[in-house]
C-alpha cells in the first residue's frame, strides 16, 4: 500500500511507471464506453471513500470514473455531514472508521496537516485530491498530457507558468525536479515561489528561472500553463492582487513569444488569466487535459492498491 500526498515524497521511478501505465490503459479504452471496466477487473470489489472540504468538479468525477474503470466504485462524504468536521468525533477515529469501510481514501483539504494526520491514522492509501500547498494529481496528469501531446519526453521540453505561485505550481516545481524539465515562470514582485521550495529545488540540484516580467517567461515556451489568481479559500485582498496580475494575462499577443506550436494547459476552474482567445484557440488542449484526469488517477489508484508492476 502507498500514499499520494506530494510529487516531492515518491521516486521518480514511480512517477514514470504511473504515467507508462496510464498510457497503456488509455489505448486499450479507445472502443469502450465511460464505465465500461477494464479487462481484468484490477479493483473489483475496492471502495475509494472520497471527502471534499472545498468545491470540485473534475476531481470528483475523474476519480468515480478512475476506480469505477478499474472496477471498483466509490463512495463521496460531505464533510458538513460528518461528525468529524463538526467536532463531534475526533479525526483518528474517523480515520479508523474510514480504514474499516473503506480501502482508500481521496481528501480534498483546506489544512495540509489534515492530509498527514489522516495519514497517521488510516490503514487504508490516501490521496491529495487538493490542499492548499499542492495539487499532486492534476499535476501528473498535466506531464502525462504534455507528453501525449508533444510525443516526447517532458525533459526535452520548454515549460512556463505564468500565474500565481499556488498549490499547482508548487506541484509543478515538484515535477519539474523529477522529470528534469526546463521550467519558467512570470509572476508579479512579491509573488514568487516560497523559499521552501525553492530551497528543495536547490538541494536537488535543480533549478528554475523565475521573471517578473511574462514576456520574458514565455519566450520560446513549448507549453503554457496558468491558473486562477484567486484560488480557493483564498485569503487575500482579491481587488489588488487582481490589479497586480494586469500584466500577467494570457492573451495572443503574449502567446505569440511562445514557439509556435505551443500550447496552453489550464488545470481549471478559469477567471480572467486567460483570453477567451486563447483559451477557445487552437492552441488550447484544456478538455483533452481534463479528460486525462480519469486515465492517470487509475494508476495512481492502482499505484496506491499495490497493483502496478
Ligand atoms: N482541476 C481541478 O482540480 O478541478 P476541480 O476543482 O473541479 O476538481
Ligand atoms: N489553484 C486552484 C486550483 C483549482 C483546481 C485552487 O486551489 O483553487
């Protein structure tokens, strides 16, 4: 059994393997309807118990979709129903609950020590389905997208964010190490990566170029990646960090520095980082990115179950 909390605890070996698998099983889905199970039932009769503490929709689904492919099915809580979010019932007993029912386990979480604690407790796998630090699922799904896309390895290419450093970039970075890709990002002053992470970079003998200036971030790119300004439950004077990001929208004209076929990933729900140009434009792959959700959090689920080679 094996957790998926952050891209920066598991090898890279394990990433790569997730993402060959995801590949495998995707071509061998092209005639098959949405719930149609996989050949050999690799999760029949396994229950992912899912919890939501914040908003999703292409979570929520891609994982009932991921397991019920895999021939399992799963059961989704709102925490606002529960005992436990009330404080009626202590976290390691539900977690113990949970171990008991269940056989994995996806939190979406506004409180990144929850996901340890829960860890703590549980005999069942965890998932990061989203904190406020990291985004470890999207983000493997994004890599496993660039390199059906480019038909290449991520390391042969450009990447660039441009956008808030939340917890998608921070998954990002996290890849960016294990999958030794060129990354670039273009964030207003005072809005860069945190040091922690950038000290992780350093110690893995990696590095990131960071400007304060889109252009500059999104010359030559391969593929650009944004997200919302204002994530979710985000604390912040929204009025003014949207006026800060002005420089920062993705348009066509800021497109036009990236390579020429390039293109533009967004891990979705948008605001106004994107044109509708761009975002509607051929260079856009964001629903074949969504889509890829399902493909790559199989594996990640058989990864968890003890089921990849
Ligand atoms: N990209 C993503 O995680 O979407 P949801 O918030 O809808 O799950
Ligand atoms: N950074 C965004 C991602 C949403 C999927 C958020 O946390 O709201």
């Amino acid at each position: 059994m094996k957790n998926f909390i952050n891209l920066k605890d598991i090898p890279s070996s394990d990433l790569k393997k997730i993402i060959l698998e995801a590949r495998k099983r995707k071509k061998k889905r092209k005639n098959l309807n949405n719930l149609d199970i996989d050949k050999g039932n690799p999760l029949r009769g396994r229950l992912l118990i899912q919890m939501f503490e914040k908003t999703s929709l292409r979570t929520r689904i891609s994982f009932y979709l991921a397991i019920k492919q895999l021939g399992g099915g799963t059961l989704t809580l709102r925490p606002d129903e529960l005992h436990f979010s009330k404080g009626g019932e202590s976290l390691a007993d539900t977690a113990k609950v949970l171990s008991t029912y269940g056989d994995g386990f996806m939190l979406r979480t506004d409180n990144d020590k929850k996901l340890e604690e829960f860890k703590k407790y549980l005999k069942i796998p965890i998932i990061n389905g989203l904190s406020p630090s990291s985004h470890p699922t999207q983000v493997l799904s994004d890599v496993f997208t660039v390199e059906e896309i480019k038909k290449k390895p991520i390391s042969k290419l450009k990447i660039c964010w441009i956008g808030d450093s939340n917890n998608v970039l921070n998954s990002l970075i996290a890849a960016s190490v294990k999958f030794s890709f060129d990354l670039s990002i273009g964030c207003p002053k005072n809005y860069g990566p945190n040091k922690e992470i950038l000290n992780w970079v350093k110690k893995n003998k990696r590095k990131i170029n960071i400007f304060n200036n889109a252009k500059n971030a999104i010359t030559d790119a391969d593929v650009v990646f944004s997200d919302k300004v204002i994530s979710l439950n985000d604390k912040v004077n929204k009025y003014k960090k949207m006026r800060d990001f002005k420089n920062f929208q993705i348009n066509s004209n800021l497109m036009s520095f990236a390579k020429k076929d390039s293109i533009f990933l967004h891990c979705l729900p948008r605001g106004k980082e994107v044109s509708d140009s761009v975002f509607f434009g051929n260079k856009s792959k964001v629903w074949q990115q969504a889509l890829n959700r399902v493909h790559v959090q199989k594996s990640i689920l058989l990864y968890c179950f003890g089921k990849l080679r």
